[in-house]
C-alpha cells in the first residue's frame, strides 16, 4: 500500500475541509420524489436501519474521511471490440490516466494525490482512459465527493442520517466512480452513496442496482448496458459485482463492450 506524508489541517467543524453537499432522501431536491437508491458509508440503507443510529452517523463519518483523504486506487476495468468506423478494439484497467490529464506526466506512484495535498479540495476526480483518434471510448472515474444524506428538510440537523459517497452513474450520464466501454456496443458500472431516480429503460438499455459493502464501506452499485432493438443487443448485467456486458449483432457483425469493478479498494497509510 503507498504510505502517505502525516499532516493537520483546521477543519469545518465536521473532520472535513469543506461543508459537504447535503441531500434529502425523502424529498430530493425540491421534487416531492423520494431518492430510489441510497446507503451511508457505515451501512444505513434505504432498506436497512441501525439500531444504533449516533453510532452509524459517527462511523459514516470516520469512512468519509477514510474515502476522501486516503482512497488511492481502485481496481476495474473496462473493453470494447472495436466497430465498423475505424475504432480500434481498447481494453483499459486502473492505472493507466488519460493523454488529457494534468498528471499524465507524473509515475503511476506519483499519480494518487497525496492526502496531505486534499485538504483545500471539494473532491478529487481522477480520469483514468486512453488518447484515440476518435476519442474516449474506454473510461475509468474515481471521485471522491460526498454528501451528507437526510431524512428529512436539510436544516434540521435532527434529520442528519451521516455521509455517503457521491451520485451514482448510469447511461444517463455523470462522473461518478466506474468504468465504462463504448464504441457499438455500450457497457458500464459506478458506486455512489445515491441514485435520485433510476431512468426509464424504454427498450434501449438495462440497468440493475444492489448494495455492495467494500472495505467495511457501504455504497450503492449500477450496472447498465445497451439493450433491445428486437434482440440485436443484449445486455448482461449483475450490480452486485458490479459488472456489465453489452453484445451488439449489428447487421451480422459482432461488437461488445465490458466493464467491471474487482472491489478492491487501496488506501494510503500512515508511518
């Protein structure tokens, strides 16, 4: 495991350097709907509530901090075949970061950012992907934002239920932690703490959520993938890997496209 500098900080009262986004489950953002899929780090579920609720809130918050200052790596991957325009067939794991990015001059070792060099941060989004011609078409995201989850109007603080990790992705977009593959055939994964509200499939894609515990942390999983069009494209999923498969018959040639995430979390530690 990397071993990280010691540091202090002067925080927001909250163990953190930011005031964290606050979400109502019950009623997000104003809409009257409540969040279809949520969990804190510590566990505390849409499904499942502790009986020990100062407890989990206390614990959510020792697991944010684990998941904002020391996460380093976590371990997926993602691939496509190619298809008929030109694209080379890609396949990308954790470790490789985009041409575009910032760091791509920096070491693999180099590449996680040092906690001690988070603390004037809001998250830390680290693209992982491949330069090509045509663009992305393999991609890897960690982010480490956060929300703190309630159930209830956010300025009563009565209603705090304790942290969660950031929004999940789907095929409707986002840049949430996951893999993804695209090129005919579309596949992808992600974890978050909160998914507002699963889209409506109509025939050209599937998805699948389930609740997945890492590490002694707790997060909402998706797996998505193209599928329909009278049987053409067939999607494979299991969000509680979670993984994903898309295999695209496009006028009797084969494309596909996979994404997984192992749940293999590397964290930094301290000397």
């Amino acid at each position: 495991m990397p071993e990280a500098e010691p540091f202090s900080f002067r925080g927001r009262g909250n163990g953190l350097p930011f005031c964290v986004t606050k979400v109502n489950v019950l009623d997000y953002a104003g809409t009257g709907q409540p969040v279809d899929h949520w969990t804190t780090f510590s566990g505390w579920s849409k499904d499942s509530e502790p009986t020990d609720t100062a407890a989990s809130i206390s614990e959510s918050l020792q697991l944010a901090s684990r998941w904002y200052y020391n996460l380093s790596h976590i371990e997926g991957s993602c691939s496509h075949n190619g298809n008929s325009l030109g694209v080379d067939p890609v396949a990308l794991t954790d470790g490789v970061f985009a041409g575009s990015n910032v760091y791509d001059n920096q070491t693999d070792d180099e590449r996680p950012l040092q906690p001690s060099l988070r603390s004037c941060g809001v998250t830390i989004y680290r693209k992982y992907g491949l330069p090509e011609e045509w663009g992305e078409t393999t991609e890897g995201v960690i982010n480490t934002s956060l929300t703190a989850l309630y159930k209830g109007v956010t300025t009563d603080e009565d209603n705090f239920i304790g942290y969660s990790a950031g929004n999940v992705g789907n095929l409707g977009g986002g840049s949430a932690t996951g893999f993804y593959a695209q090129s005919f055939a579309k596949a992808g994964v992600s974890i978050g703490g909160f998914l507002p509200a699963e889209l409506p499939v109509a025939n050209v894609f599937k998805e699948e959520y389930a609740y997945v515990e890492y590490d002694s942390m707790s997060f909402v999983a998706s797996a998505y993938a193209l599928d329909g069009q009278g049987g053409d494209i067939v999607a494979t999923l299991d969000a509680s890997v979670p993984s994903a498969s898309c295999v695209y018959d496009r006028l009797g040639e084969i494309w596909t496209a996979d994404a997984e995430i192992t749940g293999v979390l590397t964290f930094f530690t301290y000397p």
